[in-house]
C-alpha cells in the first residue's frame, strides 16, 4: 500500500499554528520533530525511562504527516507510525494529489499572515510503499541462544546448524508486537524464569507482547500460563505464536486488558491467583503496577520484573518494599535491571 510522506520545514514559534491549520485541512496525526528539550514535567509524563536528548536548538522544526495515496490498488494496512490510521482517523484524512493538498496548506497559511506572522514554510513530499520497510526489521532478527540451551529464532528462518539435541528451540513472529528476545530486559526475565519454573508453576504475564516469556516458560515445563496486554494485536499474537510452537491451547489463555484500570475485571477472567508474574515493561508502569500485581499472586509466589534502566532501579525498588514484596535477586545486562521479589504479608 502506498503513503504520501509530507515534512513542513518550520520554526519552533510557528510549529504550533500550523499544526491548527493542518487540523483545518483534515489532517488527524502529525509528529513535530525539534530541539526544544522536554521540561521536567514532560519527561516525567513519557512511559520511558531513556533521558531525552534533542541535541542544540537551533530554532529549526519540522511536521511530519501521512496522508493515503490516491489510486491505491492494494487496500491491506500496515501501520505507518502515524495517528491517521492507527487511531481510527483515516477515514477523516484528505485523499487527493499532494500538490493539490500542498497548495491548500500553503493557502490558509497566507491567510493567517493577516492575523499572525508566520514565515512561509517549505513543505516536500515523498511516495513510500510500506511493501519497502514493513519487514525491514527482519534483517536484524536471527536466531541466537538466550541460555546455553534456549534459541529464540524467527518463525521464517531455520534453526541454527549448531543446534543440539536437547535444546529448547522457541519460534517467534514478533510481528507489531515487542519482544523478540533479543533485548536485554527480555534475556533478564527469561533467565529468571528458567530458573524459578517447575512442572506445577502456573505464570501470569503481565503486558505479553509476542507472548514469548509465556511461551518459553511453557517450553520450559511451566504447567500453565495467562497473558494480558492493552494491545489486542499481541493478544492475537501471542495465541499465533503459542500455536506455532505447539502449546496446547489449554495451557495458554491471552486476553486484551489493561490491568492498571481494570484489575477487578483482570481477576475475574484469570479466576485466581499464580505462582509466577512477570512484567518487562518500563520503570514507570512498573511501579505503578507492583500496587496491583501482588493481588495476583501466590503467597510466597514471585514477581520477576525487567526493562528498567539502572537509573530508574531505585524507584522500582522501593515501589516494591513498599507493596511487601522482598527483593531476592537484582540481576543486571548492560544498562538495564531486573529485579525478583518475593510477595509478603500485608
């Protein structure tokens, strides 16, 4: 499917407004791209624990949209990245000749002159067919050992010439989904789940992505596993993926939810509590999810938790002690932590 990529090249002082006129043209999305750094506040309100950094601001701006090609003779969606069909707005975003829509812009910025004085911006356009880049990830996705006996390998290659008899061979398509094992913070919570899982274990994961913790711990021996994302691609996901690796169906459940607003509605689809959670997600959420996960939990059960940068590891530790869980393990790869904590009485 083809996309028209439009760059408005501006400044700082001016980005705003015609962020407002693209609105009057029916443009639902749109990225700026510059060098003002984030206040205190706004960093805070990011779910990231990686410290911005813009680089010198040099006063420069840049708006960034998509809008569909005309003509278009393949209809299946891949997503660009931008609101104007992520969000549901593409039937709202302009479908027309990018000179036509250019000129448009261009004219209401005019006008505005009367009112504001705005610099006339440059505005380009280019022609992208997502058949191009959709996959490109795929080049960098191989298979590899997580331990020295665990390979993780994409669905559509094979597995490695070096592979032994009794390694444990996890075939995983990320597609729109994170976790391809290959990331540290996944490697932390995986190696903390081979080490915790018996044939008993039953594990709920919380924010599964490609379900790839669950599935490896199921291939490990785990008896049972509950996945929950607030994203229904990696819920479908990781159903695709437990099925690719030949876990049976009544082993894995996996269902969209968001169990920082609804855990209520989360404990009563899961319909009890597990020996095992897992998060790899980042700092902040974690934090705020150790108020809620231990309510699914086991006494004496554990909370193994990952994608947190070294410098956010205090936060997520007293976070933890704060909710009665004991830190048993603080393991480290790189730059990120992964704690393993052990549920306490209230």
């Amino acid at each position: 499917m083809e996309w028209i990529r439009y760059d408005i090249h501006t400044n700082t002082k001016d980005a705003g407004v015609i962020g407002d006129i693209l609105a009057e043209c029916n443009i639902a999305g749109y990225e700026i791209s510059d060098h003002v750094p984030l206040s205190k506040k706004d960093e805070q309100r990011m779910y990231t624990g990686i410290p911005a950094d813009p680089g010198p601001d040099d006063g420069s701006s840049v708006l960034t949209f998509y809008t569909e090609a005309p003509n278009n003779s393949k209809k299946e969606f891949f997503s660009t990245g931008s609101s104007l069909r992520d969000d549901g707005m593409a039937d709202t975003s302009p479908i027309c000749e990018p000179e036509e829509l250019i000129a448009s812009i261009l004219e209401k910025i005019k006008n505005m002159q009367a009112y504001y004085p705005l610099q006339i911006p440059k505005i380009s356009y280019c022609i992208q067919d997502d058949s191009l880049w959709k996959n490109k990830w795929k080049e960098n996705f191989k298979a590899f050992y997580v331990t020295d006996n665990i390979i993780v390998k994409p669905s559509w290659e094979e597995a490695p010439k070096d592979t032994k008899p009794n390694d444990i061979i996890i075939d995983i398509d990320p597609g729109s989904a994170f976790g391809t094992g290959t990331h540290e913070t996944t490697k932390l919570c995986l190696l903390s789940l081979r080490k915790y899982i018996t044939p008993e274990t039953t594990i709920i994961d919380a924010g599964c992505g490609s379900g790839i913790l669950a599935i490896t711990a199921l291939l490990c021996g785990a008896k049972s596993a509950f996945c929950i994302d607030i994203d229904p691609a990696a819920v479908s996901g990781t159903m695709e993926n437990a099925s690719r690796n030949h876990i049976d169906s009544s082993r894995i459940t996996a269902v969209h939810a968001d169990i920082l607003k609804n855990s209520r509605h989360v404990r009563r689809e899961c319909g009890g509590t597990f020996q095992i959670a897992v998060a790899n997600i980042l700092a902040d959420v974690i934090v705020k999810l150790s108020d809620y996960i231990g309510d699914f939990i086991d006494k004496d059960g554990i909370f193994i938790s990952s994608g947190i940068l070294d410098e956010k590891a205090a936060e997520v530790e007293q976070a933890l002690l704060k909710n009665h869980f004991t830190i048993i393990e603080r393991n480290t790869l790189g730059e990120w932590v992964s704690f393993v904590a052990k549920k306490g009485n209230a």
